[in-house]
C-alpha cells in the first residue's frame, strides 16, 4: 500500500509549530491558522523556575506536565530525553489534558521515547480529536488514509478531516480536496454526514492490534 500521507512533526514541535503535522507529499504545508483548542497551555512559570515547574508537575498539575514534556523533547533547561517527555506527556494526557494526548500519540506514531505503535498513536490522536483538537482530528485523519492504526477508510478520513477544516487548519482542508477526488458522491456525502464529533465517537471501530 502506497502511503500518500505522513506524519512526522516530533513532539517536542508541538508548541513552536501549534497543530502543523508535515507531510511527505506534494501537499504544500505553510503556517496555519489553528483554532483557540489547538493552542498549547501557557507556562505559568518563569524560565528561570524549574524547581517550581517540576513541583507542580510531580503534584499532578497537567499543564505543568506537558510543558515540563515539552521541555524534555526539546532539551531546553533540561537534557533532551524522549523517554522523559513521553512520562511527562502521558501523564498530562491521562488527565485528559487534550494537547498533551496529541503530542503523545505523535511519539508512537514516529517511535520517539516509546516503540512504535500505530494503535496506540491512534488511540491517543482520537482521546484529543473528540476534545475538538484540529490537529488531532487532522492526524487521525491521516492515520484513516493510511491504514495505519486503524482499517484504510476514506469516509471517516474524511470526516475527521473535514471538522479540523471547519476549524481554519488548512492543511486538513487541502488534504480534504486531494481526498475528495477519489472518492465517489455517495462517500463525499456520507462524510459530511458525519463530520461531528458525537457520530464519529458512536462509530468508530478500536484500533487495530
């Protein structure tokens, strides 16, 4: 099977890029315009408080956990360590905070302090996207083009597609079109049927294993 699209933004990306996932394909990806859900939690701490960032983040403070993750895959006042980042960001994720399931889901979907792992990035793209996330929605998307995770459906790539669209993520928009080409009127049509999260939810099948 030929992949026509494919993630491979780093996790640590994440907040320098909000909501950007790059593709190796003709697909031209410029800066886009992510919707308030897609911007990452503020730091609430001063640079120079890493003390302070680590105290809240061991008290179970989710964004204090996703930032000190974040931090961890960039190596920025501390050494970059993907294992570290991927403690951090699951433990923001299983708090439900919505970017850090994302940056999560980035990690297995690239191998990145974790094995690589399809179904478990689907599985953490999907907890982000019905928390209304376009970047997840879009990556979800993706991962439904490609059968990766999850059985090869156009319909449903679509319709995750088509809500991070609705959102003003041009990629997902573009992406959308490429896919509509393909596809038959009654597919497009089904898509848009669907394009809501609480369909979406009561529809989808668990990733593969």
């Amino acid at each position: 099977m030929v992949k026509r699209f494919r993630i491979i933004l780093s996790p640590g990306a994440a907040t320098a890029i909000p909501a950007v996932a790059l593709l190796l394909t003709t697909l031209a990806v410029g800066s886009a315009h992510a919707g308030q859900a897609d911007t990452p939690p503020v730091d609430r701490f001063p640079p120079d408080s890493l003390a302070a960032l680590i105290s809240a983040a061991e008290q179970g403070d989710a964004s204090a956990q996703f930032n000190l993750g974040d931090m961890y895959a960039n190596g920025e006042g501390v050494p970059q360590n993907d294992a570290e980042a991927v403690r951090w960001y699951r433990s923001a994720a299983e708090l439900g905070l919505a970017f850090a399931q994302f940056s999560l889901g980035i990690t297995y979907a690239n191998g990145e302090g974790v094995p690589e792992n399809d179904a478990e990035a689907v599985r953490w793209y999907r907890a982000a996207a019905e928390q209304g996330l376009a970047s997840a929605q879009f990556n979800l998307g993706v991962m439904y083009d490609n059968g990766e995770g999850v059985p090869e459906n156009d319909v449903l790539a679509y319709a995750w597609f088509n809500l991070a669209a609705a959102q003003g993520f041009e990629p997902a928009r573009e992406t959308k079109d490429q896919l509509s080409g393909r596809m038959t009127r009654e597919q497009v049509a089904r898509a848009q049927e669907l394009s809501s999260i609480e369909l979406l939810r009561a529809i989808n099948e668990p990733p593969m294993r």
